[in-house]
C-alpha cells in the first residue's frame, strides 16, 4: 500500500517543497500532492480544493504535512483530516519531506514517526569554522568574516 502525502501551507511553500522532493525524488510525483494557501483564498475555497486533490486517490492512505500549526493552512488541514483515519503533522520542513518521501510505503502510523524523526534531525546548529584549506589572515579586521 502506498500512501499519498499532501503538503498545505502557505503560498509558495507548499509547491517549492514539493519541487525541492522531486529534484531529489523524481518518481515521486505520483505520492505527492502540494496545496498552497494564497492570502485572498478563504479557508472554505482552499478545503474545498483540497478535498479535491485527496479525492483523486481514495483507498490510500494520507499523510497531511502542514507549515505553522494554528495557521490557516492548517486549519484547513485539521478540517480535511477530522473524521478521517489520515494523519497529521505540522510543522514541515525539507527534512521531514524527504524522509515522509523516502518511506511512503510504510504504515501511516510509521510514515508519522519517520515525518516527526526526519523534521527533527534535520533541525541542527552547525558549527561556525574557517573554510577548508584557508588561513585567516593576520590583517583581517574582522577574523570571524570568512567571505573572499
């Protein structure tokens, strides 16, 4: 069983995750369905159109991801999974995308897991060091500035 994953969040969000998924993932096209939610489009219009997509692939299981909960995308999302045995998860990001990507055909309860797993792991502080192979020169008036 496949599962289809929807991403709802604001316009262009839920399009360029999208893009960013099928540069990595080019056949997952078929799995992966993107909403964006436009500032002058009510909530009605933008469930209504979401109903839409999800329709097209009924029998399978669905993974709403969504940007900011609270937010009108996913309002809307809380409103097209009520009743339903989808899932929900607010909150993403390209990691998180990625690995939902990576594991659609895993139970809807794992494919859960994994989505809050890759969003998480995926959020980190990188340490700040010099380029490789460049030395920070002595004249340097800022020598944390590692710009050429």
């Amino acid at each position: 069983m496949s599962n289809k994953i929807l991403i709802i969040a604001h316009a262009p969000l839920a399009h360029a995750l999208k893009a960013c998924a099928l540069h990595v993932f080019p056949d997952c096209g078929n799995s992966l369905l993107a909403l964006d939610v436009h500032p002058n489009t009510s909530p009605e219009e933008s469930l209504s159109s979401a109903r839409i997509m999800v329709s097209l692939g009924q029998g399978e299981g669905l993974l709403v991801l969504t940007d900011i909960f609270g937010a009108t995308p996913s309002n809307v999302a809380q409103r097209l999974v009520q009743g339903t045995h989808a899932k929900l998860v607010a909150g993403v990001n390209l990691p998180m995308l990625l690995r939902t990507v990576s594991y659609c055909q895993e139970s809807l309860e794992m494919l859960v897991s994994r989505a809050l797993a890759g969003g998480a792991q995926g959020v980190m502080q990188v340490a700040n060091t010099a380029p490789q192979n460049q030395s920070k020169k002595q004249h340097d008036p800022n020598p944390d500035d590692h710009q050429q």
